[in-house]
C-alpha cells in the first residue's frame, strides 16, 4: 500500500481550472469549443473532465505552441505581471 492519496479519474471545472492555472470560464469555454473533452453526468448535468483528457490537451497545447514558434509566430511569451 502506498501513502499517497489516491487520485480521482475525472475532476471538476474548478479542479481542471486549477490544475491549469486560469479561470473557470476558460475551461467552460475549452469545452464549449470542442478543445477539450468532457462530459456531462447525472441529473443537473455536472461537467467532469477525465484526467487524461486534460493531460492529451496540455500536450496538444504544447505541440501547437512548438509549431508556433517554429513558425516565428510568438512574441517573447512575456506574461502580464511575468517578472524575472
């Protein structure tokens, strides 16, 4: 047995939001638009996010961002607030 807490399969809009620091509506937003795979469960139609969907969309989001700046098309990438 291990101590580690175990992980759920699927998280909800706050959790997927967390774990990709923005806010909710970002992730209602990723879903409304197809870029990210969720479902809906139970009677008031909850959102959930599998795990792995929202770890095969931070890879699709990394491979597109790769391209990018192969192509040249990103600036610096300096956020607002980002500071060095």
């Amino acid at each position: 047995m291990t101590d580690e807490p175990q992980k759920h399969r699927f998280l909800t809009i706050p959790q997927a939001a967390e774990e990709l620091n923005v806010n909710q509506n970002q992730i209602r937003a990723l879903i409304k638009a197809g870029e990210l795979r969720a479902l809906q469960v139970g009677g008031r139609g909850m959102w959930r996010i599998g795990r792995q969907d929202l770890e095969d969309y931070i890879a699709e989001a990394y491979r597109r961002t790769a391209e990018r700046i192969a192509a040249g098309e990103l600036e610096d990438g300096t956020e607002t607030g980002d500071q060095e």
